[in-house]
C-alpha cells in the first residue's frame, strides 16, 4: 500500500507575476488544464489513491479547482483526498515554538493510516508518469529512497528551482544540488518525486516545521546521502517544471509541438483528468483564420489565432489578430485587436483595435480581468 | 434494499422513453439505441431530456432501456454527470425484468411504464413526467408542471406549431378554443391541425395507474401512449389539455432531421435559450489542434481533434483526426472519426469510429431536391464505397 503526498514550493517570482493570486500547481496548462492535474493524474492512473496534499498559501482556486476528488475518483470512502491547509494560528506562531503547521499534521496522518511506502511529490511537475515500475523497482532494490529524474537541459530561467542528481555507476545517488543551467549540459534533473519506505519518511520529516519539495532534496535528504541508499530512476517521457512566467509561456508554447503533446496526453494509454465543465463546443466563424495552435472547447473563433494557446470560453472577434498568446479563461480579444507574445490571464479584454507587443524572451504578462 | 428504504415521496417524477431503436435512423441505430447517438459535437441525445429534468427541479428519472442498450447505460453512469447521483432518487435505468408469473419485454410505450409502477410507486409521487428520449430542445418542465395544476388536468401533453405541409409526420392534437384535447391522431394523414405533439406529457398518477392497468389487461392492445392510453383517457372525458412550448424543437429520428438539427447549431448554439448549458459525459482530452496545414472555418469542434486538412460548414465531435489534404464540408462527424490524407467528405453523417481512407469520397454535394445526406455506420471503414 502506497500513500501519496504532495509538498509545494514558493515561487515568489511566479506568484507575484504569473499567477497573482493562485498557487502555482493552479496554474493553467495545455488550454484546459492546471499543473496539479498531473500529480493527481499519474498518482491515480499508478494505483495510489490515498493522497495527501500540504498546502501553503493561495490555495482557494486550488481547492476549488479540485473539489472533492470526484474528477480523479478520489471521492471515496476509503482513501482519497485529504487537504492539509494552514491555520491561522499557524502563521502567529514564531519560528521557534511553531509546533503544528501543515505539515506537521501531514506527517502524523501518513504515520497513523496503514501503507508502507511514501510517494512524495511535487505538485506542480508537468508530465505522465507511471509510477507503478519505479515502485517496483524500489522493493526489488532495497534501498531507502528512490528518487525519480530526467535526463535533461536545465535552461537558465530554471535555475534556482532545479535540482540535479549525481549518480554513480550503480544506480546510487551520491550528490543533490541546485542544477547549473550551464548551456549543452545534460543533468539529471529531479522530478520531484521520491518513493521510500514509510519508516523512513517518518525519520526525515518527522521533526519538519513547513518544508518544501527544495528543501526537501536539498536540506533534508542531502545531508543524509551518506547514510541512506538513496538511488535513482530514470524518467523518459516529456516533462515540464514551471517556475516563472518565462518558463510557463514556454512550455504551455511546447503543446504546439505534436510529438510532446503526444508524449504528454497518450503516453501508455494512461489519461490525464481534470475537472470537466460542459462548455460548448468551440465555434469558429466564417473568416476565421488558424494555424499551429490548440484551442480549448467553449471559444467563439472569429479572428485570426498563430501559435497560440487558447483556454476555455475566449472571444476573439472578426479582424483581431492572436499569434505568439497564451490566452487563459475568458478572455476577449475585440475587432482588429493585435496580440503577439502575450499572456492574458482570465478574464482579460483587449479593447477594439489595440496593439499589445512582448517578445520571444520576454512575454508579456496582463493580470487577471484586466481591460485594456 | 428494503422497501422501507425506498419509499421518499417525491412531487413529480420522471420516466425516460429510451428502449426504442429510432429505425428511421437506419444503420446509425444497429448498434446502439437512438437516445444514445451523438449530437452536436459533445453529446448524446439523451442529454437533453436528462438536463431538462435536472434544470426543472426534478431529481428522479427512470430511463427504460431494451434495444441496444450497453452505451447507454455506460453513458448514464450513476447519473454523475447530470448530478443526478444522489441518495434519494437520481437516476435509474430501468430494463426490462421477468417477475413471478411474467417474463416480458417492453411491448409499447405504455407498457414500458406500466411494468415499472413499482419503482414509479415507491416515490408515491403526484405527478409522472413521462418523455420520449429522441428530441433535441431545451424545455423547463417546471413551468409546464404550474399550468398542469393550474387548470387540474388529468393530462397535459406538450405541442408545438409546425407547419402544415409537415403535420403529417407528427402526432397531432386536435383541440377546442381552450386548448382542451378533443382528437390524438398519430401521424394523420390529413391532418386537421398542425399542433404537435412533442413528447412531453404530464400525468396524475393516479389516474395514469388506473389507465395502464386496464390497458395491460386489455389483450387487443398494442400498449402505446398514442395509440391506446391517450385515446381511452379522451373517451373517459379525462381533462387533457395542450400545452404550447415555442422555443426550439426538433425530433432527430431521421438522417436528414438529424443532419439539419446539427447545422442549426451553426447559426445559433444556444438554442434560443442561453442560459440551459446541456450537461453531458465529455471524454476529457486535451484541447482540439489546428495544424499549419489546417483551415476551419464556420464550424462547432470539440476537445481532442486534430485538424491538418480543411475543414467547412460542419459539426465535429470529440477525437475526430482530419488529414494532411482531406476535405470536410456540411457534414456531421461523430466521435473518433479519422479521415485519411486526401480523402474527401461532403454532405454526410459519419458515424462513431469510422476511417475514411486516404483519397476516398464520401457523399456528393447537396442539391435542393436531392436525398438525405451520406450516412455511414459506426466503425465502418470507407475503403472501398466510393462516391
């Protein structure tokens, strides 16, 4: 028996920028999806429906985003879906004598249900992940922890939020630290994701304040690789880690791309749920205009969309012209609107015939039901 | 369950007509039951009764199935997707079941509900809102439910104007200046009237329970609500009234009626009542794809298509791939539908699961006189049916 729980990580570039508002696993992806579906999808679809999720701040669209479970059969009378949110007398407590923040609760609930194995995870790391094989592999092995990674190029606007692995000839990780973001360096990058025995989930985070999946690698099972057997599995399928509002615009931009997105949704046969909402289908009008782009169900079409991304219910009218956007819930582009290398955050409306410029390194962020 | 259990009482109940086969809809109905074929881009038709049911305040629906009915009653689920899973009431399909001393399949309209009164009785319920599953409208019951008790008919059955010339096709209600029901003629060939009847009916239960149980003991009865339990309630003098719904309607029970319903939805999606958004059971894929090869233009698609060739003036549901080169115009493309490189298809349906192979044609252009559109069947493969 596995028990899932899902650490979060504060990004203060993202929250104060990308996501005003939202933690970041709330954040939208592909057009009609949020990171945590991902978490929630590969826990479910490896047979680990027990989850346990510690949340920090901003966490209202979250909950809302997630409800009971139901979307991923996590409504249940046995296992499912437990939040554990902060309390305010949390926050009043000073740094020395806080004694029962949310994790703390997490862990003494993880130690009194049954299950002997831990699968800690990051909540907000986009891919498709079967975690039944590493699991496996995790008995066979014996070893305390397995940390799951990719072999990949850390770009720069990642750093800070990396975390690479060094790992020896037998599979046994002997280093954890920041990755570098050096150009053409193949690392292997951290997923996030640790399977261990419960026992020693208790050790390592049995006396932990608050902590997040950073301090988690880095602080806290670093310091024990000397003593632990501490291995690691390899991840092959696509991955996203967001961190900023770089990185978002990014990959969501990389879903153009068929093969990932195939990598990402069909991978194995194994589905990824979100909450489902019964918008109409997507309409386009007569002289719309489209090239390289998803479009999620719910939009009125009648512009013209170019490399972008477009999420649920958006209204681009006649004549406005969209390339280079990721345009989230609702929003509206008016008649000979121009957008290039933007996010629009829901809600957002671009009045008639205005010109709203970013760039490839830099796109622009609107806040959320913003008219412009 | 006990029966204890069971026994809630419920004002008006809801009871689904949706064990018929829907011939007229050919081969598109062989492997499933009409209520059960898709619509509009994200649903099936059921989905339309179901959510009127809901959207009017009324929780508990029995849907009676017979004829194909393993999509449907893996559509309907637990009812979760329309809310209709709950404690008390909800949904519940209803096939049909042998009992001491009777092993038998639904016979007609009528006897499907009257092989039913236990579960109907459970709810010991004022009024049965019984519905025929193969029409396409948005409808709040609620409202038809205050005239019913306003004026106390025994029977209120709802009608919309058609035209004329179409009336022959309908069940027509003949009425006097009150909209009192004097004749129910079943598609007549000269009709003297062109109020038809929409499938909607109210009943006191009550008084319904007394009719079937004659009905069922009546041995020259084909056990139709049209053709026998309407007709003897009118003998009997029952207070049976119309009542006139003017939004939009449609029965879907033809290839051309459903392959028109469709393109109404291009000109307008709502309906004409905007705030009803139909509930149903998406797949949940990703966000539909356009290519840089691909060009969609006057057209309703949905979640997990992928479109690299063009696309006009059509209605596409979820998963449906359109290749590199094909051509799709003024068609109805069902679920899961592929259509390979070059392949061109015009004027058709093209039911769940099909591949049109590369360079293939299906249907021709539509001609003001011409026939009903090109269907093909579920799963069927175009290789070698060509234009």
């Amino acid at each position: 028996m596995y028990i899932g729980l899902s650490l979060s990580d504060p990004h203060p570039d993202f929250v104060s920028d990308g996501s005003t508002k939202r933690t970041l696993s709330a954040a939208q992806f592909a057009g009609r999806y949020r990171l945590v579906d991902f978490m929630l999808s590969n826990m479910v679809n490896s047979g680990i429906n027990h989850i346990g999720m510690v949340l920090n701040s901003h966490y209202q669209s979250l909950i809302a985003h997630i409800g009971m479970g139901k979307e991923w059969d996590l409504a249940r009378k046995s296992g499912g879906l437990t939040f554990f949110p902060p309390y305010l007398s949390d926050a009043r407590q000073s740094v020395n004598n806080e004694i029962d923040g949310p994790l703390h609760r997490a862990v003494q609930a993880v130690a009194k249900i049954s299950g002997e194995y831990v699968v800690l995870v990051d909540s907000s790391v986009v891919c498709n992940l079967d975690y039944r094989p590493a699991m496996d592999a995790h008995r066979l092995s014996g070893a305390d922890v397995m940390a799951i990674y990719v072999k990949k190029q850390v770009q720069p606007d990642s750093r800070g939020y990396a975390v690479a692995y060094d790992i020896d000839e037998d599979g046994r990780i002997t280093g954890i630290s920041g990755a570098s973001g050096a150009k053409d360096e193949v690392q292997n990058v951290s997923l996030g994701a640790y399977i261990m025995d419960k026992r020693v989930f208790l050790q390592l985070m049995g006396r932990e304040k608050n902590c997040g999946m950073l301090r988690f690698s880095k602080e806290i099972l670093a310091p024990q690789l000397w003593r632990l057997r501490v291995r690691g599995y390899e991840f092959r399928g696509y991955t996203a880690q967001i961190s900023s509002v770089e990185t978002f615009f990014r990959h969501n931009m990389e879903m153009l791309d068929t093969e990932k997105r195939n990598e990402l949704f069909h991978y194995g046969g194994r589905r990824i749920f979100t909450s489902r909402r019964d918008s109409l289908p997507t309409k386009y009008g007569k002289r719309a205009h489209i090239e390289n782009s998803i479009i999620a169900d719910g939009c009125q079409i009648e512009g013209t969309v170019i490399n972008s991304v477009i999420c649920r219910n958006v209204r681009i009218r006649p004549g406005a012209v969209v390339e280079n956007c990721v345009l989230k819930d609702r929003t509206v582009v008016e008649r000979h609107a121009k957008l290039n290398w933007m996010i629009v955050d829901r809600g957002g409306y671009i009045s008639e015939s205005r010109n709203m410029l970013g760039s490839d390194t830099y796109p622009v962020y609107i806040e959320p039901e913003r008219i412009i | 369950m006990s029966k204890s259990d069971m026994y809630y009482g419920k004002e008006c109940i809801a009871m689904l007509l949706a064990g018929g086969r829907g011939s007229r809809l050919g081969s598109l109905t062989e492997a499933i039951a009409k209520p059960a074929v898709t619509f509009g881009g994200k649903y099936r038709i059921i989905d339309f009764p179901l959510t009127n049911c809901v959207r009017s305040g009324i929780d508990t629906v029995g849907v009676m199935t017979q004829y194909q009915p393993l999509l449907l009653h893996s559509y309907i689920g637990r009812g979760q997707d329309w809310d209709l899973d709950l404690l008390v009431g909800g949904v519940s399909i209803l096939p049909p079941h042998s009992k001491p001393g009777s092993t038998a399949w639904y016979s007609g309209t009528a006897n499907a509900v009257y092989q039913n009164v236990d579960f109907i009785d459970a709810y010991q319920p004022e009024y049965l809102l019984v519905l025929a599953a193969d029409h396409v409208y948005k409808m709040d019951y609620s409202k038809m439910l205050d005239h019913h008790k306003q004026i106390g008919a025994d029977c209120t059955i709802a009608v919309i104007e058609v035209p004329m010339k179409d009336a022959s096709r309908f069940g027509i209600l003949n009425t006097d200046p009150h909209d009192r029901v004097v004749e129910f003629e079943e598609k007549p060939e000269v009709p003297k009237n062109n109020l038809a009847s929409m499938g909607v009916y109210i009943f006191n239960w009550n008084v319904l329970r007394k009719y079937l149980a004659q009905d069922d003991a009546d041995p020259n009865s084909e056990n139709d609500f049209g053709g026998d339990i309407l007709p003897n309630m009118l003998a009997d003098g029952c207070g049976m009234f119309a009542y006139r719904f003017d939004g939009y309607w449609k029965d879907v029970g033809t290839e051309e009626s459903l392959w028109q319903a469709n393109m109404d939805l291009l000109d307008d999606m709502h309906l004409g009542f905007e705030n009803w958004q139909i509930l149903s059971k998406s797949g949940g894929q990703p966000p539909h794809y356009i290519a840089p090869t691909g060009s969609i233009q006057n057209t309703l698609i949905t979640e997990g298509c992928e479109i690299y060739g063009t696309v006009e003036h059509s209605v596409l549901s979820a998963g449906v791939v359109v290749e590199e080169g094909a051509v799709v115009k003024n068609s109805v493309i069902m679920g899961n539908v592929r259509i390979r490189k070059n392949a061109t298809v015009e004027y058709a349906i093209l039911g769940e699961n099909t591949v049109v192979a590369t360079g293939q044609t299906v249907g021709t252009e539509r001609s003001p006189n011409g026939g009903g559109p090109t269907l093909l069947v579920h799963g069927a493969t175009a290789e070698s049916k060509g234009g």
